[in-house]
C-alpha cells in the first residue's frame, strides 16, 4: 500500500511539472527589473506614484480612442501584445523617456 501512494505522488508531481511548463514567464515588475527603475527615482514610493499616474494616462488615452478624444498621451513605446498600461509605464520609465517632479 505504501509502494501504490509513493507511485501516485510520482504521478501527480509529473503532471504539474508538466503543467507548468505550459504557463509563459511573469510580465511587469519583473520586465524591467526593480533595480533598473529605482536607478530612475529617489525611492520605491516615488516610483509607485510615478508609475501609477502614467498609467492612468495611458489607460484614459486607450479609453478616449474610442470616442475621438485625445486629451492624453499616447504610449510612448510600442506596447506588446494585451499588455497593461502599468507594463506599459514600467518600460517607458525604464528607458528614460518620462520626466517627473517629486514633491
């Protein structure tokens, strides 16, 4: 009886190896890295702020496409495939295009 459960968890553990590796790498925080954009501000707050507000923008631009109205800007980079405007904001802050004022 012992043999049969020792076989079984072999099994199961099989399937989720293979299972796992159906699911594509994570996106976002970790594409850029941490440490990259904290090279681009004073600290980890500034740069939720800075990010947040950007993808706002980004996200109210996407919105007002659709009725004609641009009152925002555009991304600045090609976004990927579905990718959200935080992804989006990440990778412009990544490469230098964004100013920002802290205060």
């Amino acid at each position: 009886m012992l043999v049969t459960n020792v076989t079984n968890v072999n099994s199961v553990s099989n399937d989720i190896a293979i299972t796992e590796a159906v699911f594509d790498d994570p996106i976002g925080i970790t594409a850029p890295p941490i440490d990259e954009l904290l090279d681009k501000v004073s600290s980890k707050y500034a740069l939720v702020i800075f990010a947040a507000k950007r993808a706002r923008q980004i996200n109210s631009y996407f919105q007002q496409a659709d009725e004609g109205v641009f009152e925002f800007v555009g991304p600045l980079i090609e976004p990927e495939n579905q990718e959200k405007p935080l992804s989006i904001a990440l990778r412009e802050i990544n490469k230098g295009m964004l100013d920002h004022e802290e205060g």
